[in-house]
C-alpha cells in the first residue's frame, strides 16, 4: 500500500470587493473557506465548489471600513495563507460634466475611477447602456443606433463592491425636422394678393426645444411663390 502525502497548502483566498451584504471570492476547490473580521470574529465557514468560488452572507450584514480575512483548508488539512479584504459601503458621486454628442453617438463625463457606468435610456431599467469610467473617471458611452429623438438619459456609477450613485441626468439631442405651416401655401403657392397683408408661418417645434433657443425661418423664393 502507498500514501501520498500533501505537506503544500492551498494558496490564499481572494475576497471579491464587498460593501458588506454578501462575501465572495475563489480559493482552491473543495477547500474549507474560514472568514473572521479583522479582530478574530469568527463570521462562517464555506466549502469552495468544484471551480474554486464560494459565497457566504454574513447576518447582520457588515459595515463599512470592517476588515474581512479569509484562510482556505484542504482536505488534508493545510491552511493557507490570509486573504484580505475591506467592506465598502460609501457609494460614488453621482457622474458630472455629461455631454452628448450633437449626433447623439455617445455620452462623455466623470464618475469615480473605474467605476461601472449606466445609461437608462427613457426609464428602460431592463437594457441599460453600460461602459466603465478609465483610471482618471473619464467615460465614454457609445449609442448604436445613435440617440436622436429627445430620448431621456439617467445615469449612474457603480463602484467594485456594488455600491450605486445618485442618478444624474442628461437629454439625447432631438434631430427631427421642424414641421412649417403657412396657411397662404395651402395650394402650394402664395400670390402677390396673399401676400399684401403678410404671410403666418406656424412653426411645430419638436421636443426638447427651450426657452432661447434661435430658430431661422428664411424666405428664398421670390415673385409671389
């Protein structure tokens, strides 16, 4: 009969960002997942499934700035190095400086470093638009097809450990043409004698336009027409 003996214990677990409701991570599969606070409190133990992840939901949940470790046992009982973590809980400024392209192609703004970005377009929680800030908190969000109908934008940011921002807002530009009406024209042409006391021309603005907005109505024909 032979024995193999296991001396090598596993490697340290990998405590994922958390704001506190739910710990989870990777460690060796099979292995037995041990978490204490920083000061020893014991918070539960976990087995790794067969692809290394574990999760594990402390009761109560755990505040923010609470320091989490985590130890992995094999089934021959080696015990890993410590793994650590640290609960977030603050939520990330909501995103500034928004600007959408004339075109309606993309949203550009600021949000917190590496954050997720999410765009809800006219309130459609179901399918957001999502791009993630760069490591100064720039983003880019690309819209395909491009937004051009006034559409509504609330946008927010989400840090590593799920914590969401307030909700900032911004508005699609509206690029559907104006709509004229001159009532002289409704045989398609205005005369001299129609035009002897002026011409009404109703302008339909589209959604979206504002109080200071310039609009330019030209005239280019000319001997009554």
């Amino acid at each position: 009969a032979s024995v193999t003996v296991d001396a090598l214990p596993p490697g340290a677990p990998v405590i994922a960002p958390s704001n506190g409701a739910i710990l989870s991570g990777t460690a060796e599969a099979g292995a037995l997942v041990t978490l204490t606070t920083g000061g020893g409190t014991p918070l539960g133990q976990i087995t790794a499934d067969g692809s290394g992840n574990w999760a594990l939901t402390p009761s109560p949940a755990l505040t923010n700035g609470v320091v989490v470790n985590a130890t992995a046992t094999d089934g021959s009982g080696n015990v890993s190095p410590i793994g650590t973590t640290t609960i977030d809980t603050v939520a990330p400024g909501a995103p500034t400086n928004l600007v959408v392209a004339v075109d309606g192609s993309t949203l550009t703004g600021l949000a917190e470093p590496n954050a997720q970005v999410r765009v809800i377009v006219n309130g459609d929680v179901n399918n957001p638009v999502i791009a993630t800030a760069n490591g100064s908190g720039g983003f880019t969000v690309p819209f395909a097809p491009p937004l051009t109908a006034g559409q509504d934008l609330t946008v927010t940011a989400a840090d590593a450990a799920g914590n969401v921002s307030l909700p900032a807002a911004a508005e699609a530009p509206d690029l559907a043409p104006l709509s004229l009406t001159i009532t002289e024209a409704a045989d398609g042409f205005v005369n001299a004698a129609e035009m002897s006391n002026g011409i009404q021309v109703s302008v339909g603005l589209t959604v979206g336009a504002n109080v200071g907005d310039v609009l330019t109505v030209r005239f280019s024909g000319q001997n009554g027409y």
